[in-house]
C-alpha cells in the first residue's frame, strides 16, 4: 500500500541483530524512528525493494555495507552551531580549564569536525590551545576523514562568520580559512592539537581522562539504555569537577547518573561532574 | 472513528491562524497534537509563550523520549527534527532539512503515520512551500484523517495547495471550519467512551 519498501519491525530487528553479529556495529539501541528512516532511504537510493533483501547483500558484500555504513551514520552539524552555548562554553568553562597545566577534551560523535575546529579556534584565542589536546572521535570513518582534512563549502563560511561573532569570537573569522575554488581550507595549525581517531560509543570503552567532553546532538539518536550507558561512560572518563557539554535539547533528566552532575548551565546544557 | 492523535503543519502566515484554532480547544481535549511550525533557528521558545498567553490547552516545546500525552499541544523545537517513536514517544534529529525545512512536516506526518496508522488526524495549514505534501500523502494512505486549509483563505496557499494537489487531503476547509472539525472529533471520541 505504500510506495516506499515495507520496513516491517521484525526485518528491521533482524537486520540489526546480524550486522551486530557480523560487523559489531550496534544499532539495536538506536532510536528507532530515525535510523528506519535511514536504513528506508538508503534503500531508496540503492534499489532496495525490502529489507531481506538489503539484509542478505550487506551480509555477503563488505563493500556495501561499508557504503551503508558510511551513509547511515553522518550526522550534520556545522561550526559554532548554537553560538550561545560557545559563549557559555569559553565563559563558564575555559576560564576554569585555563587552571590545568595540560588540557584534555574529548569531542565525541565529533562527525565532519565542524565543532572541533570551532573549538579549537576559541581555545587558540583563550591562549589555550598550545597546552590543549582535542579527541575527536566518531564511528563513521568518511566523516572523520572530511574532519581531518578540514575543508569545506564556501558559501557555509558567511553563515559561520555569523555564528563566530554571536559566539564572542575575537578575531576575523576570515583569518582562520583561505578559499580554493568553492571550498574553504581551514588554518592547518588548528589541527596540530587535534587528535582524530574512530570510536563507537555503543561498544567501545573510556581510553582516557578529560575535563571537558562536548557530546552534542548525538544522544538524540539512542534509546534510553544506551543514553544511560554512553553517560555512564563519560562520567568515568571525567576527571572529578570534569565539564559534560550536551546539545541543546538533549539533558540528564531521564539519566540514571544524572545526580552525579550538576547544571553549570541550564539553558546551555554544561554540566560538571561532582559525584563520586 | 476513534482518533488517538492530531498533527498540524504550518509555515509562513501560521500564528495567526494557529492560535484562532487552538485558543477554541479546552484544556482536556481529548487528543495530543503535534505542530510542525516552521520558525527561525535562533528563536528558542517564544513560540510557545506567545501561544500560551492565549491559550487554555497546555503549549509546549516537545523534548526528546518525553512521552505523548492527550490535552497537550506539542511544537518541535526550532532547528530539530521530530519523530514519533512506537512507544509514543518523542525523537529529535539533527539530519539534513527536507524541503529546505528542519523540522520537516513530511517527517513528522510520516513517522506519525506509522505509528497511528488510520487513527491520526493530519492538517495542513498555510505556508509559502511544498513541506507536508509527501506527508499528508502518507497519512492518508495509511487510512489517517486528511484536511488542508482552503487555499483561498491562507495568508500562503502554496502548501495546502501542494498538500491537496497529491489527491490525498479529504476536507479542504478554511480555519474556523477546521476548529470545528477537531472539536466535533474530539466530541466523537468522549461519546464513544
């Protein structure tokens, strides 16, 4: 009855239960509705006509699951996205980073590294930078790519300088990036503080400890046990008043750690680390 | 018909017409509805504040996993995607914007119908674009209720221009018509109780 490939509940459990089984990716913690919505388009696209059939292709070819996987899992973002909370970050958080000889952050689900570089570029103008390390970390090997490679499309940078100056950048965003064609490079020596690798939050563990992890508009894209266990994950690798910056409509309050952080910022969603 | 839910799609010309329909709806309408309104990025909720002022029915921002419940007017925050989960739930996304919108109408309407199959109510209101045509599209085919504001009397009738043009809006109505309407559903439904 309807034009789009039946994306029934028991093929979809299915789907996920063995790409789980044979690549250990796990999307079976994922909030439903979008990635079904993911997995319908990247149907659509690719002459899927149901899903026992995309099942059965991603199980014998490697390639198309990479392909599936690289599609599945980008998640947009862009520079100084919500500039309020920058502001927020470099006045409520930097000042008290700025009291640790060496500064550890972790950007997790950093995606195409839109908030990496903006971060780091508020951090160079704290004169933080240099003593700083930045983790960015993502599950989708292609965005971590377009991350390191810190190239993007000209006509977003008007936008962004935007962004910049709500957010109390102190410079000219135009310092920060030369234009090639249609594309603008980013300032290279951003990246020297910046540590790109791949992780996966659903099943890899804590491999540091920090004082800031920024988890923005990623959680949204859980259900509630693996919110619950990704939480717990970043509260472990917080050292103690550690900062948890969250996006904006994402919070604690169904969390079941949530009495182990305190609000620095409501509105912002910048929490400290204050339980045991 | 037993309706558990009500969507609403709107774009430019929308607050106007919203409110005359939603200042009508008492303070234990029998439904949740859910409205996609398309705003600016950088407003946060005065969406929502502004509406409440004139308001009985509850307004408010919908968060992500809250649940849906009946008597309470939900908009998508500005800048996210919302979907309907099984267990009547919310999700918010950050993909790419549909139709040039995020939140999109198609996507809500789709999720929407998924989930409440022939027992959602979708309207489509005025708008400058073509965001919720594919949606009511689904709506419909899933068996759900279908009504677009009479183009003649939006402020924009491009989108329930484009919503009626998919031959799947059943009621095409101007406003005051449409309030009715969700009212006599919601009387419907108390009768059957």
């Amino acid at each position: 009855m309807n034009k789009t490939p039946a994306t029934d509940n028991e093929e979809l459990k299915e789907l996920l239960e063995s790409i789980r089984f044979v690549y250990g990716y796990d999307f079976t913690e994922y909030a439903e509705a979008s990635i079904r919505r993911r997995i319908r388009h990247f149907m659509s696209a690719n002459n899927f006509n149901s899903i026992r059939a995309l099942n059965k292709t991603l199980l014998e070819e490697e390639d198309v699951f990479e392909q599936f996987i690289q599609e599945t899992t980008v998640n947009v973002t862009e520079m100084f996205r919500d500039p309020s909370f920058y502001k927020s970050l470099q006045e409520n958080v930097f000042v008290r980073l700025a009291t640790y000889p060496f500064i550890k952050i972790w950007i997790a689900g950093s995606s195409t590294g839109e908030e990496v570089y903006s971060t780091a570029i508020l951090l160079k103008e704290r004169g933080l930078l240099e003593r700083s390390v930045i983790y960015a970390t993502d599950i989708n090997q292609k965005a971590l790519q377009t991350a390191k490679e810190g190239v993007y499309h000209l006509k977003k940078m008007k936008g962004y300088t935007s962004n910049y100056m709500k957010a109390g950048g102190q410079r000219s965003f135009s310092d920060y990036y030369v234009s090639q064609y249609d594309g603008a490079l980013l300032d290279r020596s951003l990246r020297q503080n910046i540590v790109f690798s791949a992780h996966n939050l659903a099943a890899d563990r804590s491999f540091n400890e920090f004082q800031l992890i920024c988890c923005r508009n990623v959680l949204i894209y859980f259900n509630q046990q693996l919110q619950n266990k990704v939480i717990d994950l970043f509260y472990e690798s917080l050292c103690p008043f550690g900062f948890l910056a969250l996006g904006n409509k994402e919070s604690l309050l169904f969390a079941e750690s949530r009495k182990n952080f305190e609000e620095v910022d409501r509105k912002e969603r910048i929490f400290i680390k204050t339980g045991q | 018909m037993q309706y558990e839910a009500v969507v609403i799609g709107v774009s430019a010309g929308g607050l106007m017409v919203l409110s005359g329909i939603l200042k009508e709806l008492p303070g234990d309408y029998p439904m949740p509805l859910i409205v996609i309104q398309h705003r600016s990025k950088d407003e946060r909720t005065l969406l929502e504040e502004v509406l409440q002022d004139k308001c009985v029915i509850s307004i408010r921002q919908a968060n992500e996993k809250e649940r849906i419940d009946r008597s309470k007017v939900y908009f998508a925050p500005p800048d996210y995607h919302l979907l309907i989960e099984r267990d009547h739930t919310f999700s918010l996304t950050c993909d790419d914007p549909v139709n040039f919108s995020r939140p999109s109408i198609d996507l809500l309407f789709e999720t929407a119908s998924e989930v409440y199959k022939d027992k959602l109510v979708a309207v489509i209101l005025t708008g400058a674009n073509r965001d919720g045509a594919e949606g009511i599209r689904a709506v419909r085919q899933r068996g759900g209720l279908t009504i677009a504001q009479d183009p003649a009397t939006a402020l924009f009738p491009d989108m329930p221009r484009a919503a009626i043009d998919t031959g799947s809006v059943q009621h095409i109505l101007n406003a005051a018509k449409i309030k009715d309407l969700l009212l006599q559903l919601a009387k419907n439904r108390t009768d059957h109780a």
